[in-house]
C-alpha cells in the first residue's frame, strides 16, 4: 500500500510553453502532497506544500506565478510549470501523506523529468 | 539557517561488508528522522524511520542510531549488497508541520 504515481515520467518542452505534472495517491487518500525539486547530484529541495481544497504554501524563493499547485481532490494534486525555460529542467518529486497512516510519513512518488530545449 | 548534513559525499565497500553512513543535524527542534534510499532516476525509497525518544532502531539489516546529545544520525548496513548500490538521505522533520529537510546524500558503491 501506500503508493504514490507520477505523470508523465519524462517530458521535453520547449522554452516558454507550460508543462503540468500529476501527482496521485493510488491507495489512500492524502491531505497533504509536497512538491520537491532535485538538480542532477543535488539534494531533494521542498518547493511547496499542497492542501487539498486550499491554497498552496510556497518555499522562500519559490515563484507561485510560476509553478502553479492545484490540489483539487484527495488523491490529485498538479504542478504547472508555466513558461518554462531551460533552467527550469530538473527532477520534480511528489510525495504525500495519509491522512489516516502516520502522519510523519511521506511516501514519494518516482519522480518527472523535465527537460527545457 | 539550520539544515541536516552528511560528513562523506562518496563511500565505496566491498560486497558482503557493512556500511555506516553519517548525518549531522543542526536543528534541535527536530523530533523524528528518517533514511531514504535513491536509485538513479527514482523517486526516494523510506528505509528506516527514528523517533527522538529512541537512540537506536532496527531494521531488516539496517540500523538507525540517534545520538541527540551531538546532533548525529547513522544508518547501518549489514552485509552490504550491489544492490544497495544508491544515494541516501537523511531527513528531518524540524519538530513540526510535516515538512522534512533532507541532508546532501551519500552515494554508496558496493564492489562486487
């Protein structure tokens, strides 16, 4: 139990189109799902945190304008990358919590790939 | 600002050995830890989990040992295999809110 999905795996844009990542609970429902950004040989860094049915809290120097969070139900939440450029290219993880597991624990999602040409 | 840190980047063990990688952490609010496991091109894999009310928590072959007076973390890995052959990390929960911190990563290498 307790698994986490992301799509798409892998996605190549071009520069200044917007790309939406999904991010979804398969068997429980969660409250809470956080985005997570990792450069290449780099460390997991929390962008924001997403509450179903509220608005999204960013990290500090997180643009919201520019990564748009929508956590409309209980088992979905999407990053929006809009405009993106090529710094922008990265590895986007999910993760989330169960409400009804302990709530410490976050179970991860396997991750996007973002390439910005 | 505080964050979690590791002391060794690389480590490289021959097969069968055990591992130990290290973690330090700076805030003192934090209450529960945890090691993730990351393969290349995957998402974090939880391997073991320590509350602040522990020192030392048991796993299948891993090891978590938490020393609050130093601020220090470690995972133990028993009979290391190729395939534990990943970068891992600690995380801290800095007390509250559900937000984990991670620390750099140490990618592990097992020689056959």
């Amino acid at each position: 139990g307790a698994v986490v999905s992301q799509h798409p795996s892998w996605v190549i844009c071009k520069s200044g189109t917007s790309v939406k990542i999904e991010c979804r609970s398969l068997d429980f429902q969660a409250t809470t799902m956080f985005w997570y950004r990792q450069f290449p040989k780099q460390s997991l860094m929390l962008m924001a945190t997403s509450n179903e049915g509220s608005k999204a809290t960013y990290e500090q120097g997180v643009e919201k304008d520019k990564f748009l969070i929508n956590h409309a139900s209980l088992t979905l939440s999407t990053l929006t990358v809009t405009s993106a450029h090529p710094e922008d290219s990265s590895f986007y993880i999910c993760s989330a919590i169960s409400s009804g597991r302990n709530t410490d624990t976050q179970y991860f999602g396997p991750g996007t790939r973002l390439t910005v040409l | 600002g505080e964050s979690v840190g590791l002391h060794l980047p690389t480590l490289s063990v021959q097969e069968g050995d055990n591992s130990i990688i290290n973690c330090a952490y700076s805030n003192s609010a934090s209450d529960y830890f945890i090691w993730y496991k990351q393969e290349s091109g995957k998402g974090p894999q939880f391997i073991i989990d320590i509350r602040s009310n522990m020192d030392k928590r048991q796993g299948q072959r891993v090891t978590v040992l938490l020393n609050k007076t130093v601020k220090h973390l470690s995972l133990q890995i028993a009979a290391t295999q190729p395939g534990d052959s990943a970068v891992y990390f600690c995380a801290e929960n800095g007390g509250s809110n559900y937000k984990l911190t991670f620390g750099k990563g140490t990618l592990l290498t097992v020689n056959p």
